[in-house]
C-alpha cells in the first residue's frame, strides 16, 4: 500500500510514520560561488580555521576543524560576481581590528575606513580574494527591542 507522507512525516525503521519535524534535525552549509576554489580554499579554511578536506570536479569541501559548524562548499563557476552578495558570513570575534589585520594578511580587503555601528555592534566590511563580501563584527549582544 503506497500512501502519501506530509513533509513531517518520516517512516521508522520497523516501517512505521512517525510525526517528528525533520527540520529540528536539519544541519546546514554554505556554498560559495567562485573563479577559483583552491585559492579561495586556503584563504578560507585559515580565516575560520576549517580544514580542506579535498575537491571533486568543480568543488572544493572545508570542514570546521576538532568543532562543529557548517561546512563551507566552494564552488567553480564561469560567470563573473557582478554584484553585492545577497548573503554573507559575518564572523564574530572580540577584537575586530586585530581580526582584520590578519585576514588582510591571508588577502582579504578592508571596504571602508571605518568600522560600522549599529544597534550596539560593530562590524567591519570586508572582501575576500575575490571579491566576495563578508563582515567582522563584536560579539555585542544587543538587546531586542520588544515588538508590540
């Protein structure tokens, strides 16, 4: 008998359903889209201290190293960025100016002469090897502002 399962649905292993919310179990990645995923591959895998586990075709993996975190996927395509990236990761440390400086060493630029505020954090705009854009920002933990 073939029935129909709800996308909360999921089949036990003795071929029952149960009602359990796949998405509570879900875990994600990033994927990149890049010219060049090997040379992004190092300036990445040392900015979040990730590990290159390898690349197959147009892919290169990184992991996070002995932590866990989302896998970053970088990925080959032929057409040029030709815009701000609808998304981008923010990375969050203390001391953003100290964090900048060393991934400016890895190739990073800095967007700016300043850092930004807003909301209580800081943050600072950034660009990878090629160009894709990312920000370093405070740990501040802001306070929401209660919605009526």
């Amino acid at each position: 008998m073939d029935r129909k399962r709800s996308h909360a649905q999921t089949v036990r292993s003795d071929g029952g359903e149960t009602n359990r919310d796949r998405s509570a179990a879900a875990r994600f990645g990033l994927v990149l889209d890049c010219a060049d995923p090997q040379r992004l591959a190092r300036f990445w895998a040392a900015a979040l201290d990730y590990v290159n586990v390898g690349a197959a075709g147009a892919y290169v993996a990184l992991y996070p190293r002995r932590r866990p975190g989302p896998k970053l996927l970088l990925q080959r395509v032929d057409e040029p960025k030709r815009s701000k990236n609808r998304m981008h990761i923010d990375l969050e440390t203390t001391d953003i100016n100290t964090e900048a400086d060393r991934l400016t060493a890895l190739g990073a630029q800095r967007l700016g002469d300043r850092p930004c505020t807003e909301h209580g954090s800081t943050w600072i705009l950034m660009t990878d090897p090629e160009g894709n854009e990312f920000c370093i920002c405070d740990n501040a933990n802001p306070t929401p502002t209660p919605t009526r």
